[in-house]
C-alpha cells in the first residue's frame, strides 16, 4: 500500500505509549470540528494532571493565520498551538505540518418552512447564483423567498461547500441581517457568519432559510426540530456514504503545528491520543471518521492525495 502523499502525515497508525506531558495547549481552527476538540481536551485533561487544553475555535483560515503567528513569535521554539482545518491549510505556509485526522462530512440545512428534503446539484447551484430566489421556483417548494446563509471567505466549512458542492465560488455578501438585501437593485438575500454554531442558529430562526453545516452539530439541531437536513441527490449524509463516495458533500480534517513537535511535548502527546481508544472513540462519536482506524485509512489517504493533487475542490 503507498504511503500517505509527501508533507501529510497520517497520525500514527500504532502510536507509542501514551504517556501524558504537563503543561498547556492551545486548540484553534475550525468551529466545524470545535466539539470533538473540546470533548479531546477534557478527556485529555482528566487523563493527565497537571495539562491544560484550551480551545479557541474562530475559523479554519483563521487559526493557520493563529498558528503560523505563534509559531513566528517563539523565535525558533515551539509554539504549544494546534490547529484544525477542514481541508488543507499548508499552501503558501510552508512551515505549518498537517496531519491527517479523520475525514468529516457536512449537510445542507434548511429551515422547517421549506419543506425540502432533497435537492439534487442542479438546484443547489441555481439557489446559490441567484438564478433561484423563491422556493417555489423548484418542484414543491413553499411561496417563500430564499436566503442563503453562508460562512465568512476564511472559513474551511465554506471552502469544502464551493469545492465539492458548487464547483465554485459563492456570489457576493448582499446582507446583513439574513432578511433583507442592503441594497434595492440586490436579488439575492446571502449573509455571511463566522461559525458553524451561528448558521444553525439563523437557520432555524429564518423563513426561507437554507446553510450548510457539519452533520453531527447538524443532527443535534435537526433531533430538537430547529432545522431539518437535507440529501443531495437521493443520498443522505452519512459516514457510510462517504466511505463507498456516493455522497459529496465531506472533507478531510486536519490537525496543523508549527514543525515538527518535540516527541516528549504536548502538543505530540496531544496527537498520540488522537490516534488512542480514546480519542477515536470521541472523534467516531461525533459523526467523523478517524483515519486512525484501519478500516479507513484507505480513504483518508485516497483524501490525502485528492488535496495534494488539487482534486478535491474539483467536485
């Protein structure tokens, strides 16, 4: 079996001893994997005395800017940061490490008055340029005009949406509110949020409304009837629907450091666990794959080497 493609590391398949180091952790990127990060830290602190993992989730893009600035203010030491990404964050920052953690799948939402509950590519690309603005533009949809709810140009989640969903870039902010368009000759109601928490939250709340999130946090709003999921094409968002590729909307998640940690830090500890019982039975609880695992391994480095190629923004 080839190995993982050249700068990815996929974490230890059969790690050392645990172990724990003392000391403290600062967890940031994606707000998409930001609860498996935090279920990560506290299992990880009440596991090891003596460590503090804090987690400052503001943005895929965000945290490598978060990192890559840490790592430059330690002057040639390491800096305790880790941070996630959906999808790789290593272009044009050579000296930020990735490795790969699992792949995560995401879900279009909308809110409970659409009454949509699948919508095929075609439809999504015609909401999403405009060229769609009520719901009853597409076969059974409600009266109702549509807003798009998005995330803010830096975010991972967004750029896994435009890759693999859109096959494109989003149109422009046109509000601020999700409600009503800035301006009168605007068309298209799309605002722009800064976390995946704050879409769940605006979707549920607005008429019209249709996002995209990650599936657990996704299925927990969904569970309470705050919003309802939607398939693309027939195929509902599911792991097992991305391990056989008949679902697109998914992404591998990456963990970043500055270098190479130092083998008795933290931070590599830190990763040791990812890969542990623990960690993949966190990492599996909310909804993701851990590349960890045998059984997925092939499609984490298949993953791998679509980012590597540039092939996984092509779908």
């Amino acid at each position: 079996m080839p190995g993982p493609p050249f700068g990815t590391q996929l974490l230890r398949e059969e790690p050392l001893p645990r172990g724990c180091a003392t000391g403290r952790l600062t967890i940031v990127g994606s707000t998409a994997f930001e609860p498996v990060a935090r279920d990560l830290g506290e299992a990880y602190h009440g596991d090891c005395a003596g460590t503090t993992v804090e987690v400052a989730a503001q943005g895929s893009g965000r945290g490598a800017a978060t990192l890559r600035g840490a790592g430059e203010a330690a002057k040639g030491g390491f800096p305790p940061y880790l941070s996630f990404s959906d999808g790789p964050q290593g272009g044009g920052q050579p000296r930020l490490k990735e490795h790969l953690v699992a792949l995560s799948v995401f879900t279009m939402v909308v809110n409970d008055d659409v009454r949509m509950r699948d919508l095929t590519l075609k439809d999504l690309r015609g909401l999403y340029s405009g060229r769609i603005t009520n719901w009853k533009q597409l076969p059974g949809g409600p009266d109702i005009p549509v807003r798009l709810v998005s995330r803010d140009a830096r975010s991972g989640t967004r750029g896994v949406f435009e890759g693999r969903v859109l096959g494109g870039n989003e149109t422009s902010r046109t509000s601020d509110d999700c409600r009503k368009p800035k301006f009168a000759e605007d068309t298209v109601v799309r605002c722009e949020l800064d976390s995946t928490r704050e879409v769940l939250g605006v979707v549920a709340r607005t008429p019209g409304a249709i996002g995209y999130a990650e599936l657990h946090t996704a299925e927990v709003d969904a569970a309470h009837g705050r919003v309802d999921l939607v398939s693309l094409g027939g195929h509902r968002p599911s792991t097992g629907a991305v391990r056989t590729r008949s679902y697109p909307f998914w992404e591998p998640e990456y963990a970043s450091t500055y270098g190479t940690p130092p083998a008795n830090s933290l931070t590599s500890k830190f990763l040791d666990y990812l890969a542990q019982d623990t960690g993949r039975n966190l990492i599996e609880k909310h909804g993701h794959l851990p590349c960890s695992i045998p059984e997925n391994q092939q499609a984490c480095r298949d993953a791998g080497a679509g980012d590597r190629r540039g092939g996984s923004r092509a779908g």
